[in-house]
C-alpha cells in the first residue's frame, strides 16, 4: 500500500510517501518511508518572534504544490499508483489546515484516491511505530512541542487517554517566549538549548513545570514569568549572562 501523507498544521508544510505492508499492525507492521519533505516558514516569522497564523496560511498556499510534488517525485510515485492520500484535519491553526485539508480534497478528487483525515495528536502518537523497535501497548507517551505538551497513556492503535496536560503555554511556545526576550530570534528551541551547554544551570533558582505532586499536569507560565522578571531586573549584556539565563531555563 502506498501512501501520501499531508501536513499544514503550524507553519510547517510537509509531505511524505510511504510504503505500508499489509501485515498485522501494529505487531508485525512494516514501513518503508519513500519520501519525507519539509518547507519550514522560520524567516518569514523570525521578525515577529513567534508564528503569524496569517502569514503561515499564505505561506502553505504558496509551498502546498511543490513540496507535494517533490515528495511524490522524489518516491518516484504517481498520483495513479497512490492507494490512500491522508492529511492532518486537526489540532492546529485554523487558516493552515485549511490549506493542506482542501489541497487533500482536491487531490483526492482528481485522483480517484481514498481520502481520510488524521488527528495530529493520534499522528503522534501513533509515530513511534515507525521506529525500528516500537514499544508494546500499554505505552506512555510524551508530546513536547510548540503547540503542545501532554502525557498520554496509549492502549492500542485507535484508543489513548489524556492524563497530563499544560495549563498554558506549551513547552515549545516557553522556549519561543524566553528567546524573544533575550532578543536571539525565532524559532527559539535550538538557539537556547546551544546556549543553554554553555551557562550554568544553577544560576538562578527558576520555578519547576511541575504542578502537585498528585498531579501530572505542567505549567510553564510561572517560569515564563520568572525569566521575565530576571531580565528586567538585570539586562543581560554579556554572553555568558544569556547563557547562565537560558540553562537556569532549561533546567
């Protein structure tokens, strides 16, 4: 079975092809990935210092077509031979799944293709078993991104159970925030985890993620918070200063 998977959730657009043997799943599944394109957005956002939902949608409508045909191409797969095209119809941004959900629709349409649409989380989730060694149901899972970060405790292919969530911001969209007050750019994951090896934990004494014990939810505003008011009260103007902040932050 070959299939085409479509992205636009975020500001990432993203196109993969994979061959699927139809053995037992997801035990004895076997996935052979032909393809795995991605058009980032990073210089368009980098001004503002976070996504522009706006700008993100305009921007998949521009890079929908020649990252879905590269992926194609670079599988050496026509539309034709395709037997299922699948595309994220959720969570996420609005003005983005629209693009990539009807461009799936239209697709589908001309091609005669099966179409279904596939829960960004379940995604996921659903990921690991793309892995050479996948884990064995029941599995705890971890999703940490920009939009995200929540425990789940995944039971089979089709059934998982939210057990831990943010409060509020994401650990990603933490990041993004914290970068943007250091002034280092967007996006901010990577900048601050390099800084981060170069700074001493220890530094400042910043709030945990962690909610109560009995609790396995996480908040990341009080840290947020917390590196804010650091840096109003002492600007850091030395690069061993932003690295002290950022791996007091990471820790």
């Amino acid at each position: 079975m070959l299939i085409l998977g479509i992205e636009t959730s975020c500001d990432d657009t993203a196109a993969a092809v994979l061959a699927v043997a139809p053995d037992e799943y997801p035990a004895t599944l076997k996935v052979e990935i032909l393809a795995d394109l991605i058009q980032d957005q990073a210089a368009t956002h980098n001004p503002y210092g976070g996504i522009v939902p706006e700008l993100a949608s305009r921007r998949h409508l521009e890079n929908i077509v020649p990252v879905v045909n590269g992926a194609l191409g670079q599988a050496g797969v026509a539309l034709r031979e395709l037997d299922l095209i699948a595309v994220t119809q959720g969570p996420g941004l609005v003005g983005s799944l629209l693009v990539g959900f009807n461009f799936a629709k239209a697709l589908a349409l001309a091609g005669g293709r099966p179409l279904v649409g596939v829960d960004h989380i379940a995604g996921h989730l659903a990921s690991v078993f793309l892995s050479p060694e996948p884990p064995a149901f029941p599995y705890l899972a971890l999703i940490a991104s920009g939009g995200h970060s929540s425990l789940f405790l995944v039971q089979s292919p089709t059934s998982f159970i939210l057990v831990g969530r943010t409060r509020d911001d994401a650990a990603g969209e933490a990041f993004d925030k914290v970068a943007k007050l250091l002034n280092l750019g967007y996006p901010g994951g990577p900048v601050v985890s390099r800084l981060a090896v170069q700074g001493d934990p220890a530094a400042f004494a910043f709030p945990r993620a962690r909610l109560e014990a009995e609790s396995f939810d996480f908040s990341f505003s009080g840290l947020k918070t917390a590196v804010a008011g650091q840096v109003q009260r002492q600007v850091p103007e030395k690069p061993e200063q932003v690295a002290d902040i950022c791996a007091a932050f990471q820790e």
